[in-house]
C-alpha cells in the first residue's frame, strides 16, 4: 500500500484540487480524495506549514489524523513540539 499511497498522494496533490497559499509550485489540497488518504492530500498546506501537526487551516477542512496525533499527545505516549 506505501508506493500506491504515496503515488496517489504525490500525483493527485499536485494536479488537482485548490490552493490556499501561494508557494510558488504547483501543490494543491484535493480534499475529495484527503479523508480516503488520511489527511495527506492537504499538500499546499503541508507545503506553507510543514512542521505543522494538523495539515487542515481553513475551518472547513478537516485533517481526519490530527484527532489521533491530539490524542496521543495528551495520553503522553507521543509529545508535541511547540515551534514559533
């Protein structure tokens, strides 16, 4: 499944879909297609913010792995870095 989901995650984020910044390339968010890739079709925004834990910034996007990261952090099984 890794070389399908990262071909279809590389392919489809870079060809389809919208861009809510402009990053100078050619990455898009295909939001349709996110929920089935568990939040990593969010390109554009992973490309602006990339240390950023929850890839969704509009309110209407949801990034469906970012509860379980949340989750985890509070349980401390993980530890979420602050960056500034």
């Amino acid at each position: 499944m890794g070389p399908i989901h990262g071909a279809i995650v590389n392919w489809s984020g870079h060809k389809w879909g919208y861009q809510n910044f402009n990053n100078n390339d050619k990455s898009t968010n295909s939001l349709p297609l996110d929920l089935l890739m568990s939040g990593e079709l969010f390109q554009n925004n992973h490309h602006k913010l990339p240390m950023r834990p929850n890839f969704a910034t509009k309110w209407w996007e949801f990034d469906p792995t970012y509860p379980i990261i949340f989750i985890l952090d509070k349980l401390r099984i993980i530890r979420l870095v602050s960056r500034n």
